[in-house]
C-alpha cells in the first residue's frame, strides 16, 4: 500500500549525482544544435508552441520525441542530442515545446502535441513514430488512443513511450497536482490505461530497471491493458537504467532502444 505518492513519483532523490543530468542534457544538447541546426517551426501562437527539427538528407520518415518534466517544466533545448540516434538511421526527427501546467491543462497540452505532429508531419513524407519520456511517454500515448484528434494517425506506425505514467490518478495525491490541477474526472480523462488504441500501431513501453516501483507498475500497466484491446504491445525493462539515464540509449544508431523505435518488425531488447 502506498501512503506516500509524492515520494512515489520522485525520482531524483533516489539517482546518485542526480543534479548532474540537467546541465550535462544542456551542454550535450546545445553542442548537437550547434553542430545539426534545426529548422524551427511554430505550430501555434503560444511563444512555446515551436518545434525544432532535425533532417538527414532523404528522410525515411519521421520520429517524434516529446520531453518530460512533469507537464509543468522544462523546454525543447534539453533533449536536442537524443535526436542522434534516429537521425544517423535516417529519421528525421522533430522535438516540441508546449505550453505548460498551471497555465493550460494536461489535455491542453495533449492536443497541441497532437497539433505539433500534425504539423511536421505534413512537411516530412513516410511512416511516423513516436517517442517521448516521463510526461512525455504519457503524452506519445495519448496520440495512440482513438479519442484524440490527429490526422496523422493513418502514419503512425509505432510508439515507443519511455518511463511514462499512463494512469494520472495517483498524481491528483501529490503535491505537484497545485500546478496539474487534476481531478479524479480529468485524471481518469487523460490516462491512457482508460482508453482505446488506435488499430495497427505498435506499443513498446520501456523502463529502467532502476526507476521507482511506480514507473515500473505503469510501465506494465500500459502494456498489458492494451494487449488486451488487440494491438502489439511489449513491456521492456532496461538493465541498470535509472529514470534519468535510461533515455541516453535514443543518442546511439544501434541501441536496443533506438532500434525498437524505428525499426517496427524487428524492435530490440534491453
């Protein structure tokens, strides 16, 4: 039984040298923008709704990779090097930034992911895939459920949500819902776990074996509700990863992670 969710749903203090991560993701970011400059779309008035993407030459298609911090922090110039991996199998790769809790709501920011993909899909031809971490793995699969508005969705051949949290129930129990706002309504409303998956797509909810219990019970929940519901699911759990580290894999062509990603038919393993 759990009495304690805000110690549930927190991770850092349980990361050695946690507060490492957040510059170490700026310097490594910042050096793979300098190096590969995206091309910057706005996808929307809000100054946050802008998109950064990334392009090999000939793109087989596109990833999609929607960063985290608990819908209420963080922006899209963290993550700019986990576009590496993907971009040297030949994706192009497209990251936004949305608006944030308390401003909008949690299914505010859903639908401008929605609108953001739609967006840049419509500049970049071929099959989609998504990815996203934290926020962002509920995020990416709620574009996979048959309630939200994308015209994508035809595309979108797989998801790949990482260390996500699929059921926002427990969170209307802690300290961070000052800011998300959720009710038992709006919670139940945006969880993934109480929707219907879109037909054809194919899930594979990834987690470090060394996040907190509650990641690792989503990250099973996920996987096998949708199972359920006739799609192809798989729940991986990465060996030795933290829920900070685990995302590092998306920064290598040939990692298990990368590979599960774009490649659909033949996804890795941790």
């Amino acid at each position: 039984m759990i009495t304690d969710w805000d110690d549930a749903y927190q991770n850092g203090a349980y990361i050695p040298d946690a507060d490492r991560y957040l510059p170490m993701w700026q310097a490594k970011a910042a050096a793979y923008r300098k190096a590969n400059p995206p091309v910057q779309i706005a996808y929307g008035d809000h100054p946050r709704q802008i998109i950064d993407l990334f392009q090999p030459g000939n793109p087989k298609g596109l990833v999609v990779f929607v960063h985290g911090g608990y819908w209420h922090s963080l922006d899209r110039s963290f993550w700019s090097h986990l576009a590496a991996g993907a971009v040297q199998r030949g994706w192009a790769v497209a990251i936004p930034e949305y608006a944030l809790c308390p401003e909008v709501s949690i299914a505010d920011i859903t639908q401008q992911i929605a609108t953001a993909i739609d967006c840049v899909a419509s500049k970049i031809n071929g099959p989609v895939h998504l990815t996203g971490h934290s926020a962002g793995g509920h995020l990416v699969s709620r574009m996979g459920c048959d309630d939200v508005r994308l015209a994508t969705a035809p595309r979108l051949k797989s998801i790949t949500p990482i260390s996500g949290i699929y059921d926002l129930r427990p969170l209307t129990h802690t300290n961070m819902n000052a800011d998300l706002n959720l009710t038992k309504n709006s919670a139940t409303n945006e969880s993934p776990v109480f929707k219907t998956p879109r037909k054809g797509i194919n899930l594979t909810c990834w987690v470090g074996s060394d996040e907190r219990p509650e990641f690792l019970r989503q990250n099973q929940l996920l996987a096998n509700i949708w199972t359920g519901c006739g799609i192809q699911t798989r729940s991986v759990t990465a060996k030795g990863q933290n829920h900070f580290s685990v995302i590092s894999a998306l920064e290598h062509p040939d990692s298990p992670l990368t590979s599960a990603l774009v490649d659909v038919n033949q996804g890795g393993s941790p």
